[in-house]
C-alpha cells in the first residue's frame, strides 16, 4: 500500500521547519499573537524543542508571506497594523478582485462556485472559531477571481492571502458570522444584477468592510 507521498510503506514526514511554521501561522491568523509582538528565538525553541537554525529557517518561512517581519538587530515581530499596510494590501487585493471580476462578467463565467461559499457562509454556526469563519470569507472571494479562468490572477491573489489574514485578524471584535454572512449575501445578490452593479458591490465590500473596518481598528488601537 503507498502512502500520501506515493511510496510504498514510507510515512509522509513534515519537517521540523515547517511544524513551526504551521503552529505559528495558526497563532497569527487566529490573533494570538499581538501586532508588533516580539517572536524570541529562545522562547521558541523551548516551546518546539528545536534548535535555533530550525527556529531561524522557519522565520524566514513566515517572512516571506508577510505573516512576520524581521529587522536586523532586532529579531522578528508580528507586523504592526499601520495606514500604509492596510492601503498597500486593499490596492493590491483592489486591483485583483475587481480586475477578476470584470473578465468573468465579460466572458458570462459561470458564478454558482461564489453562491455555494456565500452559501457555506451562511450555514456556519454562530460560535464557530475565527480561523475558520476567516477562512470561508475567503472562499467566495477565492471563487470570484477563480471565475475570471486567469491562473495568473488567481496566484496573484493566493500570495496575499495570509497578510489579508493577519490584517483581518484585527477585526475579531467586528465581525459575527451573521453579519460577515448578511454583507456577503448583499454582494452575491448584486452580482447578479449587471457589470456595473456587481462592481460597484465588491468596490464597496472590498472598501466599507474591508479597508474602512481596518482604519477604525487602528484608530481603536491608537486610542
């Protein structure tokens, strides 16, 4: 019998790198860890028994997605939420999403994949865990740029996935499953209609819910 990597009788083995990656990525996109909290190579490698070029290999992992940042002499740290990240993120996530969309709607794509995760959305219950409820958020806007048939579009769209993430994961106070499954309910409703409302819809979901909810998250925060 073969195992899931397709040889025989050999245990798919992840390597210590990437265990810290994943139970560090589950921290962040959960919120656990506080924007611009320090990640300590000593208090890391207690907490997974690694070794410090293990810890070290799986920072840069996380550096590379934009889940951590790392300045020399000072180490690695969750990002802080500031204007300039939120602008930079909901530009590009803008220009993806909205440019995606238009192709579909010119080429009369089918959108049946964005109603099954609004869907999806919708028969979550109420006290499901963030991770999760980020997550399927994420599906019907994963299926409007996989609408588009453009592989480019939609590979540029799963690079930011986890920094959106992270930067959503300021607004756990904000969001309930009710009301991210009522505004995303709005949006498919409008999708429907013609070109010019269903982008002006994810205009403003991209702009009201996404970016606007952001920058009062940080005025909270600098409060």
């Amino acid at each position: 019998m073969k195992s899931a990597d397709g040889s025989a009788g050999t245990p798919l083995r992840i390597s210590a790198p990437d265990r810290i990656v994943a139970a560090l990525r589950a921290d962040l996109l959960d919120g656990n860890l506080a924007p611009g909290e320090h990640l300590r190579e000593e208090q890391l490698t207690a907490r997974f028994d690694a070794g410090r070029h293990t810890v070290r290999a799986a920072i840069k992992q996380l550096t590379a997605t934009g889940l951590v940042v790392h300045e020399p002499h000072k180490g690695a740290r969750v990002p802080a939420l500031t204007r300039e990240r939120i602008d930079t993120v909901f530009e590009f996530r803008s220009v993806v999403e909205l440019g995606s969309l238009r192709l579909a709607l010119s080429r009369r794509a089918d959108l049946s994949p964005v109603e099954y995760a609004v869907r999806r959305l919708e028969s979550l219950p109420e006290d499901t865990p963030w991770g999760t409820l980020i997550e399927t958020h994420g599906q019907i806007h994963r299926a409007i740029v996989e609408a588009s048939g453009n592989e480019r579009l939609l590979a540029a769209h799963q690079s930011c996935e986890d920094e959106l993430r992270l930067l959503l994961a300021n607004l756990r106070p904000d969001f309930t499953v009710a009301k991210l499954a009522a505004l995303h309910r709005d949006l498919m409703d409008k999708l429907l209609i013609d070109e010019e409302s269903a982008v002006e819809a994810l205009r403003a979901d991209l702009e009201q819910a996404g970016r606007g909810a952001l920058l009062m998250a940080l005025q909270r925060q600098s409060h």
